[in-house]
C-alpha cells in the first residue's frame, strides 16, 4: 500500500487533503484491504493503511470502494440522433450507476466521426453536457482511408470499422482489401483497430425471412459470420503487427482461435457485453425485439463458455455495447427480429447485471472491476482511471454490492425506456460516486471533462 506523508500547512484552516475517503474494504490494485484514501486537487494523493488527515467520509458498513467503471463501448448518437441517445441523458445513466468514463462510438451520429470536421463537431455538443468524462472513438471507412492520422493526431483512442454492413448508409464497411488497408495504416500509427467482426458472405448464405422466431433470427447470423470474420482480422495482425480489439465477441466458437492468436503474441484484444453474459436465447420469448442486437444472444452453453473464456483471460473485458435507439424503431415491425432495429440500451443496468452473474458464479467483485474498470482504462491508454492508486484519478464509487434492486424500464435514465434487462433482480448499487475527487450527482450542473489521448501522451 502506497502512502505519501501528510503536510501540514500553515494556519489552522490548512489541511493535509481536500477530502478522505475510508472504508474497511477498499479495491485497491493489490486487492481488497482497509484504506485511507486522501484526495487533492482531483487526484488520489495517498492510500494509506493509517488515518490520514482532512475531511473524512466513513463508508457503510455495508459498502466498499471501487474505482469508477470505465465504459469504452457507448453510442451517444449525438448529434444527428439525439432522439436515440445524447450527452445528457447517457452521462446522467452513467452517473447513476457509478460508471464515470465513457468512450463515445462514432456510429450512430450524423455526422458520423470520420473527419476532423465531425469529431470538432462532437466535443462542442458534448462540451457542456457531460456528467462524466468522456473521450471518443474514430471511425474507419472506405472514403477516410490514408488519412487516419489527421483524427488521430487530435485525440481519439482508435479507429471502428465493420467488416459487414453497419446498418446505416452514412458508415460503410470494409471489405478484406480495404481491411488490409487499413491495419497497414493503423501499424504505422501505432494506433488501435476496434472491429465488428461479422463476415458478410455468411450473412448473405444464411438470410431468413423475418418473423417473431428468435430461433430463426440466430439463424440468420450463426458463429461462422464471427468465426470467419474473426480469422481475417487474425490473419491481418499477424501480417501486419497492427492492434485490433474484437468488439462484442458473442460467439464462443471464436475463443479457440482467439487464444492460439494471444498464445502466438499477437497483440489482439477481445471485449464481450453484459447481454451475452446474462442472457442466453432461451431466454427471449417470441416478437420481445428489445433483446435484439448483432451479433445475437446465443443459448446457454455458449454463455457458460463465454465466463470460462473471460475467466481463462482470452476475453480482457466487458463493456455495455450501450446501443439504444426509439421505441418506435425497436418496436414498430410487430416483434419481427429482421426489421426491428438491432442494440441493447444498457449503460445503467450493465454493471449490476455483470457483477450479479459473477456472484452467483462465485467470481469475486475484484475481477468484475479488472473487466469493467482497470481493463477497459488501459485498453485504451487511460492509466490515471480505473484504478485505487497514488496519482490516479479520484473517481470512486462507494457500492453496496450485496444490495439488490429491480430494473424497472420506465425509471432507467436513459431516453428512451427499453431495455432487455427490464424486470430482472440485480444485485450491487452505486450508493455514492465521486468524480474527481467531488460528489457527483446524476441531476446536478454537468461538470465531465472531454478526454483526448493527446493527454495521455
């Protein structure tokens, strides 16, 4: 445990530290130990096995601290599609859940975040509404390519691409050239590819006729479209030596070939989401298109597989893939899983759901936090978040995690009230969090910064 020593200032109203945080358990990187956190300035100036000297704030008995969860996997939709989602309401759901970094996907907003353009475009909407921090992805598409650097240069953690159609016109796919393309451009950036890896060629062989059948619905996109996808991104690292990070792996026939490519030292990641970890096809009863997203929840066993897979460390990290849109869109097809709108809005609810499946599962709350929080912070360079330590960032939260709740839809902060958590009994409750070192209140004043790897550097 690390301690810097208390000075003591001049005059009787000088203290050590802004703020001290203590509580019998404290996630620290080392593990769970009884603490003193002093603050100052925003920033964890000591950790110390001893009372420091400043303002104190006792946790419950019943709560520990943890460090902030870092999402990396969130649509915002602003501006363009402020209807789905914006700043406000997805840093306010944030907020509320103790999520206090998120990285904004370039998709779903119009414009979407290839140009140097959108990106200016997207901290100015976001400037003045974010509750937490937030930082933003780029976009890789076929019109940007050979000019990747102009957005990297300014800030973003890294570059999305599909390798199947996205859904929307204004963000193209690449194909295995332009692929290639792009991860000799990502190489020599030095840079990070995130990949939607679903092949298109297994889509177009395995097209269904629509309906309410979730069966059917899998079907038309079964573990060959990652599997076949998944190998290309592979073959391209080995290749090239780029970083690529396989976003929302739901398939866990992909795990074998995922672990011989880390075995190999080729620097590739993998993320999955709470929904493929707490829910499985047998779950979702006919037409409830709210539990639709690409690629789909799969059954059981492929769930359980996935756990070993995050538990063996072939799977680095879970994030929300916080994907919402309208109702109108999620609902508007009469429970048809073709045409309804693909994404799970689970940004306030993906945490809690994790962590209540870990628990049962007998996974201690330390390895949730290394998938949720350490993991998705230096997956994207982000070492003063994610971590209880000297010289981090004083983002905490005081959770109660054996206390439960219910997730009610209509009461989630997000905009529009869907969700494929609704109804379910989750356990671990953000009781209060802290941004920077400050109380931070999901309806007070925004007070988030905008992150930029340029701060990194």
């Amino acid at each position: 445990m690390s301690t810097e020593p208390a000075p003591r200032g001049r005059g009787d109203d000088a203290r050590a530290f802004d703020a001290v945080l203590h509580a019998a358990s404290v996630y620290l990187p080392e593990g769970p130990a009884e603490a003193w956190v002093g603050i100052r300035d925003g920033v964890i100036a000591a950790v110390s096995a001893t009372p420091l000297d400043g303002p104190t704030t006792e946790l419950g008995a019943d709560e520990v601290l943890i460090p902030g969860i870092v999402d990396t996997h969130v649509h915002v939709n602003e501006p363009g599609r402020t209807e789905w989602e914006g700043f406000l309401s997805a840093t306010r759901a944030a907020a509320a859940t103790g999520v206090t970094t998120i990285i904004d996907m370039p998709l779903n907003s119009v414009p979407t975040t290839i140009t140097l353009e959108a990106l200016h475009i997207k901290r100015e909407v976001a400037a003045d509404q974010a509750v937490v921090d937030v930082g933003f992805w780029g976009g890789a598409v076929p019109e940007n390519l050979g000019s990747l650097a102009e957005l990297w240069d300014a800030g973003v953690y890294g570059f999305k691409c599909f390798l199947a159609p996205s859904g929307i016109d204004e963000f193209g796919h690449l194909d295995p050239d332009q692929l290639n393309a792009a991860l000799d451009e990502i190489a020599d950036l030095e840079a990070l590819l995130i990949v939607h890896a679903e092949d298109p060629g297994v889509l177009d062989a395995n097209v269904r006729d629509g309906g309410t059948d979730y069966r059917s619905f899998v079907e038309s996109r079964p573990d060959a479209a990652e599997t076949t996808a998944i190998q290309r991104v592979i073959d391209g690292v080995r290749r090239t030596g780029a970083r690529a990070h396989i976003l929302h792996l739901s398939s866990a026939a992909a795990v074998p070939m995922l672990a011989a490519a880390k075995a190999e030292g080729l620097p590739i990641t993998v993320e999955t989401c709470p929904h493929y970890l707490t829910i499985a096809e047998e779950d979702v009863p006919a037409g409830a298109t709210q539990f639709k997203c690409c690629p789909p929840i799969r059954d059981d066993a492929n769930r359980d597989a996935l756990w070993q897979a995050l538990d063996d460390g072939v799977i680095d990290v879970v994030v929300t893939d916080h994907s919402p849109s309208t109702a109108e869109l999620k609902f508007a097809h009469g429970g048809d899983f073709q045409r309804a709108w693909g994404g799970i809005a689970g940004l306030q609810t993906g945490f809690s759901a994790v962590w209540t499946e870990a628990r049962r599962r007998g996974l201690p709350l330390d390895r949730v936090l290394q998938w949720m929080s350490r993991g998705t912070a230096d997956l994207v360079g982000l070492t003063a978040k994610g971590r209880i330590a000297v010289g981090a960032d004083a983002d905490l939260v005081a959770l109660a995690p054996d206390d439960a709740f219910d997730v009610h839809a209509a009461e989630l902060r997000h905009k529009n009230k869907v969700s494929a958590f609704d109804g379910r009994h989750l356990h671990g409750v953000a009781r209060r969090v802290w941004l920077a070192g400050e109380p931070l209140d999901a309806d007070a004043t925004p007070r988030g910064g905008l992150l930029s790897r340029a701060q990194e550097l």
